[in-house]
C-alpha cells in the first residue's frame, strides 16, 4: 500500500494536547486495514469520517466579548448554532456554526438521510 497519512495518528496528537481533532472526511480513496475503499460522494465521506469516531472536543476556548458600549456581551446574548437532522451524522459538526436553513436539505429523498 501507498504511504498515506493515517487520521489516526492526528487524532492521538490532538487527544494527548486537548487541541480538538476534526477527522473531516475519509477523500474518494480510503485505506483501512490494508482494504481500499472508493467513496465518490462527498456526503458518505463525512459520515464514514463521522463513524470512524476520531473527532475530539479539546479544551475549550473561551473568549470575553464586549458589544460597542464596552459592556460584557452575556451567554444569553451569544449565537446559538441551529442543526438540522442530517447534521447529526456530519463530521464537520464539532466545529460548525451550524445550518443557514437554506432548504438545500429539503429538495433531497429520504432514502437518502436529506444528505446533499
């Protein structure tokens, strides 16, 4: 097999530093356990990179943000990110801002998990 860079090694970096580890997407061509795998769409390869469960939350980042009177902007205040169900099984999540609600998701069968 080609000498290829294995998200495992990454993953354990991260882990060992509390750096959070996004494992994004497995590519079209995938090598596990000596085995080739050809995953054409972009969607099936993040959720393969999903279910490999390499992603990490590491320590958090936690920032003071002031609105333009200089006063403390509160959690209350804050952005919350909104998921729809396909973004449950997405790769990405763990450092996504979450979904626009463009209606993308809508136009895709079922059968497919809404999945673009």
């Amino acid at each position: 097999m080609h000498d290829i860079w294995n998200p495992w090694h990454g993953y354990v970096k991260c882990v060992e530093s509390k750096v959070t580890f996004v494992f994004c997407g497995t590519g079209r061509r995938f090598v596990k356990d000596n085995r080739l795998y050809k995953i054409e769409k972009n969607f099936l390869q993040s959720q393969q990179a999903f279910k490999s469960g390499l992603n990490f939350q590491g320590k958090p980042i936690e920032f003071k943000l002031y609105d333009k009177w200089g006063r403390i902007v509160s959690d209350e205040e804050l952005y919350k990110p909104y998921y729809r169900e396909r973004c449950q099984t997405c790769s990405m999540k763990l450092i996504c801002n979450g979904c626009s609600q463009c209606g993308k998701c809508d136009s895709f069968p079922k059968n497919r998990g809404g999945q673009i």
